[in-house]
C-alpha cells in the first residue's frame, strides 16, 4: 500500500482552468499541514480481545429488541462536538481553522449489522488510554437495509450521538440507503434503493407486524438525514463522503462554499462511484442515474476546483459505498492511492459473492498530517457465534 506512483495527471488543462472560478482564498495565509506523500498504509489486522468482544457482547444486549426511542440523534452530545469543530455550509461541513481535532476513527456501510458495529465500536473504546479525551468517530453513511438489526443499529448509533457513551462521540454523514428512505405526507413509507429491508420492515413485510415505535424511530431518522453533511473536509487534506465527488459537469455552478454544499454536489457526494483504473467518465446527467461514476482525472479536477474555494488542499477521499470483499480497497494506478475504502459488514451480504459468508470489518484511524490507518478486525468464530445467538436469544423472548 506504500506504492508511490509517478507521472501524474495534471490537474486540470489550461483551458479548463481557465474556465474556473479564481481561488478565492490566499493559500500562503495560515496554511494548513501537509500530509504524506504516501496517503494510506497498509492495513493492520487486529484479533479483537475477550475484554473488547465482552463490551461488543454488553452494547448487543443493550440495544437488541430496542423499539422505544423517541427522537434519533438528538438532543445530541454530537452537535455540540460538531459545532466546535467544523462550520457548515450547505450540505457540507469544513473543518475550522481554530479546531485541534487530531485524531478521528472512521467506520463505513454498517448496513443494520449491529454486531459489525458493536466490535468496531468496542475495539475502538478498548484502544483508548486513562485519561484520554472522548475518541471521536465518524460513520460515513449506509446505517439501514440488508441485515434485519435496523431498529437496533440506530438505537445504538443514537445513544452514542447523544452522550450515552461519555468515552465515545460519534457524527454520521448520510449515506445512498439513508437519504433513499421516505414517508409521504400519508404516512407510507418508501426508499429509492433495492434492497430496502429497512422500509420493508416499517410496511409490515416479511412476516413483521407493523410498528408505530419503529414508525417513530425511522420519521426521525429520516428528518436527521435531511440535515447530515454530505461530506466533510478536514484540513490536512481528507476528504470523508459515503460516495465520491460533484462530476465536471457541476464545475463551473461551484463558485464557493455555499454551492460546494449545493443540492447537485451533495448528491455526488453521496451517490457517485470510483471505479478502479478509470481515467475519465463522461458526466451523465443526473437525472439519467444518481449513482455516476468519475474517473481520476475528473476527481483530480475536483480536487483543484475546491482546494480553490476552501483555501487548503484536498488530497484523498475517504468513503464507503461500494462494497469490497476484504472490506477494505485503496485505488492505485490513476487514483494513485487516493481513495480509501472502507466497510463495517461482519457478514456478507445477500448481493455480494464471496467464498464465506464471515468478514471481518474494516475501520481506519485518521491523525492529522499522516496516511490513513486502516485496522481489519479479526472476529473470534466463537465469540461471532455467540454474538449471534445473544442477538437470537433476546429476539425470542
């Protein structure tokens, strides 16, 4: 994963710059550090402890068959947290300059996996020292559909949010399966996306009787969603979004701030895909597909268009959306180790193919100025099997 690659792309051509909104920020002011050339490392396989998988065990007790929540995400620890360190613009959010978040631990598509989530969360708690500040985390989207511990996950994801957990705090970027989730006016729910187990389940399908608790739980999540960045820039250069970035053909409508968190740029940065070894791709129109696809140098393009507006660079993307075998994919060749992959599945999902229907979910740790570290967490066969049958264990009584 230390590959460096030479030769580079140019950014953008001549003409093409010339097309573009001037920087509108000085970037010798205050510059923000840089980070190394080499923007992920390889990734660290960690055997999840007894102690860790014990806490993974108590968060599943806690949250399995758990119906009765009232509002998600709010009134959230996680806002005051945000507020102080990052500005929202739009459907963006820009570290400030005045912030000294150092350190961050980032999770990708959970897809209602409460046990995936509950090691990853436990794992990160247990690496935490006496003394430690709280461990921020960031969940770059996809929370819903898939597996059937929907309700459960955002009981879990909203007791974190709002300070049931002093030692964690986590943030969420919304995700394609979160934002694809609606109610009409007459109280039906619908999703944009298939498979949509989650909207399944609040309609009473699948053998689940209809839920006016899970109605609750799934309005406010959907009213949460409405508000949840996009994406978030970090000033050493990270870039954390569940898909990829506004397609060239949104370029010249980004002029600032405001329109970098603009409709259009949000749905790119929750939509778009990064296919391996793809130079270019023409900019189909939006309405053709949400899920568009760019190529690296249409990336790198949008690299210099927003290094322009936000007065730092943007270097690499951190995300989640396409769902990768190991649960972890840096990009080389054009992307040159630029975009980062990452998921939380501890199983594979009915739509993946694969040799085992195990994983073992994959975060990454984010300090400020280094490369990415990614940690692949190694699941116990016992403990997986006894995590599971806690889970049937309780659904049964």
């Amino acid at each position: 994963m230390n590959e460096k690659l030479t030769g580079p792309e140019p950014l953008l051509t001549e003409s093409e710059r010339s097309e573009r909104p001037e920087s509108l920020v000085d970037h010798s002011t205050n510059p923000p550090p840089v980070i190394s050339a080499t923007h992920c490392d390889p990734v660290i396989e960690e055997t999840l402890s007894d102690n860790a998988l014990q806490e993974a065990q108590r968060y599943v007790l806690k949250f399995r068959g758990k119906v009765n929540l009232a509002d998600f995400g709010g009134p959230s620890d996680s806002i005051r947290t945000f507020t102080e360190h990052f500005s929202s613009h739009g459907a963006i959010a820009v570290q400030n300059e005045t912030s000294e978040l150092s350190h961050v631990w980032l999770i990708g598509d959970i897809h209602a996996d409460l046990v995936g989530l509950a090691c990853s969360l436990a794992y990160i708690k247990e690496t935490r020292k006496a003394g430690d500040p709280p461990s921020m985390v960031i969940l770059l989207g996809d929370l819903i559909d898939d597996m059937d511990e929907n309700v459960e996950t955002l009981a879990m994801v909203s007791d974190f949010m709002t300070g049931g957990q002093d030692d964690l705090k986590l943030l969420v970027i919304r995700g394609n399966h979160d934002v694809s989730l609606q109610r009409s006016t007459s109280g039906e729910f619908t999703s944009s996306v298939d498979p949509c187990e989650f909207c399944d389940q609040l309609k009473g399908s699948h053998g689940q009787p209809f839920s006016e608790d899970k109605a609750k739980i799934a309005h406010s999540f959907i009213n949460y969603m409405q508000t949840a960045p996009a994406a978030i820039f970090l000033r050493d250069g990270t870039l954390l979004a569940h898909g990829g970035a506004p397609h060239t053909d949104l370029h010249a409508k980004i002029v600032d701030r405001e329109t970098l968190g603009g409709p259009d740029a949000a749905s790119d940065f929750t939509w778009a895909r990064l296919p391996a070894n793809i130079k270019r791709r023409l900019a189909l129109p939006q309405g053709a597909s949400r899920s568009r696809e760019l190529g690296a140098y249409d990336f790198n393009a949008f690299r210099e268009l927003a290094a322009g507006i936000l007065g730092f660079p943007v270097e690499r993307i951190v995300r989640g959306h396409e769902h990768v075998g190991d649960r972890f994919e840096v990009l080389l060749g054009p992307w040159e180790g630029r975009v980062i992959t990452i998921n939380n599945m501890s199983w594979r999902l009915s739509r993946e193919f694969g040799p085992s229907s195990q994983t073992n979910p994959c975060i990454a740790e984010w300090r400020s100025g280094h490369p990415i570290v990614p940690h692949r967490l190694i699941l116990n066969p016992e403990w997986r099997e006894r995590l599971r049958n806690v889970q049937r264990q309780n659904s049964d009584q």
